[in-house]
C-alpha cells in the first residue's frame, strides 16, 4: 500500500488559498444566477413596490426551505407600514384546505365519514329527497346554493356584519338545489361553511379553536389563525384596499388617495377567514413532503381529484385544485375577499411552491405565482408571456372587428351570462360589476388578466353576428352562446311591474317602470336599470332575472340566477 506523503507545511495556505479560489469561481455563477433570479422576480412586482400603492408578499419554496421572499408596496397606506415577511394577509378561499384537513383529522380519529349523510351533524338541514354527503360539501359538488349570492339577494351588504347565525339561517330556507348532489360539479361556498359547522359540532370546539390545536400550533404557524370577528386585532395585518376615484380633497402627486379601504366585514369560518403569512405557509406546505399533521394517506387523499355520480372526473379534491401548468402537475388554490388576493402553487414533482399574497382587489396573484414559479423552475417564458412581450408588435383588430364580438352570451349549462362591450377602440368583459380589458391576440382570440387569467375565442356560425365565444381557463374551456337581444315596448316593460314575494330569501323584491326602464326598487341603492335579454328575461349586473307567465299569460312570478345559484323562485304579489 502506497501512502501519500504529507504536504510540506508551507504548502498547507497555500493549498487553502487554492481551494478558497476554487469554491469562489464555482459559487459565482450560482450567485449570480440568484441576483439575476431575484431581479427577475422583482421586475414582475415592480409596478407595485411603491410608498404609494399596497402590493404583494412573495414567497418561493424549495426542498422545504425559503428560496426567495421578499414584499412590495404598502400593508397600511395610513400609516406608511411597507409589506415584509412577516405581513399577515385574509387569504379567502385557500383557507379552505386547512377546514379540509380538519374535517380529516375528526375522520382520522374515527369520529365521521366522508360519506356521512350531512343531516347527521346537521338536523336543521331540509331533506331535498336526496343525500347530500360529507364529501359532497368538500367537493363543490352537493347542488347547495353559494350562501355568499344568497346573502346578497337577500339584501345583505359587504359592509354589512354576516354571521354564522345569518348565513346557517338563509342555507336552512332553500327548499330547492342548483342541481342533484354528485351530478355537476359547481364551486360553492356553501359546502365549507357547512363543514365548518360539522367540525364544530363533532369536535365540540369552535372551528378557529380546533385548527389551532391540531394544525397550525403543531406546525409553528404562530402568525395564522381562523378570524371570526372582523373587529379581531390581528398583529402585523396589512389592510386591504381597492381602487377609487381620486378624493377632490387629494393632494398633488398624493397617489394613496387613489385607493379606499376594502376590508371584509362577513364574520364566517370554513369556506375562509385563514389569516397568515408567507412564513407560515411554508410550514404548511412542508407538510405535504413530510407530515407532522395527519398522515401521508391523508394528504394524498386531499389532492385525489374527485369523481361525480357519471364517473366523471373533476379537477377539485379536499380544498384543493388539482392541474397541469407547463407540463408539470400543479395542486393549488386561490383566494379572494374584499381587497385581499392569494394564490398558494405547488409543483409536487419539482418540490417547489409559489406563494403571493396581496392586499389590493386588481391584483392577479394566479398569473403572478406562474410567473414567478417559470423563472425559478428555470423555464422560458410562457406563450402568452412572450405575447405579453411589451417588445412585440402589438395586434390592433379593426372597429368593425371588434364591434362584431361585442353582445351579451350564456353559458349553456349553468345559465352564467357574459358581456362583451366594445367602447374606445377596445374590448372589454363586464362581470362581478367591474370592467376588465381583453388583450387582442388576433382578430378572434382575446387575453384576460383580471378577475382571473382566460383566454376567449369568438367563433362566427353564420349571419352576421357572432354565435359562440369560448373561455378556456383553468385548463378548462366553456362555450358561451350569443344572445339575440329583445325590444320590448314601453306597455310591455309595465306589466313587469309589481312586487315578488321571494320566501327562501325572506324578502320582496319590487319592480317599478321609472324614467322609461324597468328599475329594481332598492331603498339602499340606485335604482339600476335592468337590460334586456330575449323575451321575459333581463340582467342586472351578476343577476338574471327570468319572468313566467301563467295559463292566462299575465306574468305570475320571478325566478332569480346569479350564477351558483339557479332558478330561485319568487311570487307575484
């Protein structure tokens, strides 16, 4: 056996020296990699990392640790605290996997099923002739009513206080579904507000009360919690705010003035409400690779896509969304509540996630989390992000081209309708009571960033008006319908007038002809016109309204569609 003979010991720095120099050249390129990382990160914020504008904690993921994080823009306009670490943002609907992982803990401890019919924890519940299961409720796919839509026909306001009381009382007086449990699958609120209560009720604590003790105590989330009282003081909050018109008191060059606030008053747990960070977060999805909360089975069977009565497949498992992005798979959820906007995006097989939390209404945190989760995973830009290209030659339809796509469509299935308006050389969506410009991509194909990432394609069959536009988001395309617009006359506008006894709402709604339209008469608010669909149906913002006729064809009552809620019925007075 040969043996090396020891280094001479004036050699010894200068080996170190050596191997120091060594380690320095190999480490650059990875620092810069980083610094060119985290600028490119940076540039997609950059629009919102001010003193003037709120903006976006962003986090990312890697191996179970933070690879990047870093805030932009303001938590408080008022009081000029900027956005860190350690902001606490209302992360809206992906709340809804931690009221997921609850209900699979009380399954784990043998104290439910999944399959239970949901009358069992909650009597109060009308028996619609069919079962309606635990797993239906988690699913979006129990045919309940959105208990947020009925809520608001009901005459409640955002800024109005909502209860659990409230909200258990308008479910409890539906005697009707949207469709039967298992046959469609349509998100509902309504589902996780339920489970929420079945926690409560099973585990004899308060939902906020059981999470902490089972979830996020046991992961060190000491910055997340369920909030229930919208009064709550919640330490390190970044309030939140949606745009405004400028206040004539404004000062010059006084930016924040262009924002109110936009905080949520609604008091319900278990469909959201989760207030947390991106540090906290990570300890959640961390336990996902490696569970310290329930068990790997467990988590699986959260992100196992369900299955509806056909055997259809839906992309929707336990308060998770299951998907493809780039071809990898991603399980992911977003949020959106009063100004607050989030997006939680996980790439399993990379062990990579993405997180943006915000605190203003435009903020796009689907498409950001994307962006940010392409440069990170070392991808190139995606085909609508080179489109979006500020470089490339823009695409200008012609008037007559654009004007040929604007009209009202449906969507066949759900009812949904759709506006398309064509105003100053542009085309934009009107939905949610809000404008959302289209991007042309060509004469036929259109780019939506807000409310949330789609693309639209219009489609001519024949004549000459458009029949069709198809919305494909989500990796799902819908196929909408062009409506042919009626004119009714003066004479039949009035017999629509009158009052509608609505009972599973717990009010009237009235219908009055003023200054030549037909008006709902709200004593809040502005007496909104409503617009003319085809013969006896007519839209108001989100809401259609279909009028029926009786055998002596005199109109006897109203039915109300406001998207995940159909075809509620109310009588003429």
């Amino acid at each position: 056996m040969i043996t090396a003979a020891p280094a001479p010991s004036y050699a010894l720095p200068l080996l170190a020296l050596a191997m120091t120099l060594a380690t320095a050249h190999a480490a650059a390129p990875v620092a810069a990699d980083r610094a060119a990382l985290e600028t490119a990160t940076d540039a997609i914020f950059a629009p919102w990392n001010r003193r003037d504008t709120p903006g976006c904690a962003v986090a990312v993921y890697r191996d179970g640790a933070i690879a990047f994080q870093r805030g932009y823009g303001m938590a408080s306009l008022e009081l000029g605290v900027p956005i860190g670490p350690d902001s606490v943002f209302d992360i809206g609907s992906t709340s809804k996997q931690f009221t997921a992982a609850s209900v699979l803990l009380l399954a784990r401890d043998g104290k439910l099923s999944l399959d239970d019919d949901i009358r069992i924890h909650l009597p109060e519940m009308p028996d619609y002739g069919r079962r309606i299961t635990i797993r239906h409720l988690l699913e979006h796919t129990s045919g309940l009513r959105d208990y947020i839509a009925l809520l608001i026909l009901g005459g409640t306001a955002f800024d109005d206080q909502a209860t659990d009381a409230q909200t258990l009382d308008a479910i409890v007086r539906q005697r009707a579904l949207d469709f039967a449990p298992g046959s469609e699958h349509l998100y509902s609120n309504t589902g996780y507000f339920l489970a929420g209560q079945i926690v409560e009720r099973v585990s004899g604590l308060s939902l906020p009360a059981f999470a902490q003790a089972r979830i996020f105590a046991p992961l060190g989330m000491r910055d997340t919690r369920f909030r229930r009282d919208h009064a709550e003081l919640v330490p390190g909050r970044a309030m939140a705010y949606a745009r405004a018109e400028a206040s004539p008191d404004a000062q010059p060059g006084d930016g924040a003035m262009a924002y109110r606030l936009d905080q949520p008053h609604w008091d319900q747990v278990g469909d959201g409400s989760v207030h947390t960070t991106i540090g906290d977060l990570l300890r959640w999805d961390r336990n996902f690779y490696a569970p310290t909360v329930g068990s790997a089975a467990m988590l699986a069977q959260m992100q196992q896509p369900g299955t509806l009565a056909d055997g259809k497949r839906i992309d929707y498992g336990l308060g998770l969304k299951m998907g493809e992005y780039r071809g990898m798979t991603t399980v992911r959820h977003g949020g959106a509540w009063g100004g607050y906007r989030a997006e939680l995006l996980r790439f399993p097989q990379r062990h990579l996630s993405a997180a943006v939390l915000c605190n203003f209404a435009e903020a796009q945190p689907q498409r950001w989390s994307e962006r940010v989760a392409e440069l990170w995973l070392g991808l190139p830009p995606s085909p609508s992000q080179a489109r979006a290209d500020p470089q490339r030659e823009p695409v200008r339809p012609s008037p007559a081209q654009l004007q040929r796509w604007s009209g009202v469509y449906r969507q066949a299935g759900s009812g949904e309708l759709r506006r398309i308006v064509h105003a100053d050389g542009r085309l934009s969506l009107h939905h949610f009571g809000g404008e959302f410009a289209l991007r042309p991509v060509s004469g036929t194909e259109f780019e939506l960033s807000a409310p949330s990432p789609a693309t639209l394609r219009f489609h001519e069959d024949s004549g000459e008006r458009p029949r069709r536009m198809s919305v494909s988001a989500d990796g799902r395309t819908r196929d909408y319908l062009a409506i042919d617009l009626a004119a009714p006359t003066l004479a039949e506008l009035q017999a629509y007038a009158g009052r509608y006894r609505c009972g599973e709402l717990g009010r009237d709604y009235e219908f009055a002809f003023v200054d030549g339209a037909l008006r709902q008469l709200d004593p809040r608010f502005p007496a909104v016109a409503l617009e003319p669909l085809e013969r006896d149906r007519f839209v108001q913002g989100l809401v259609g309204y279909r009028f029926h006729r009786g055998a002596d064809g005199r109109i006897d009552r109203v039915s109300l569609d406001a998207g995940r809620v159909r075809d509620l019925g109310c009588t003429r007075l």
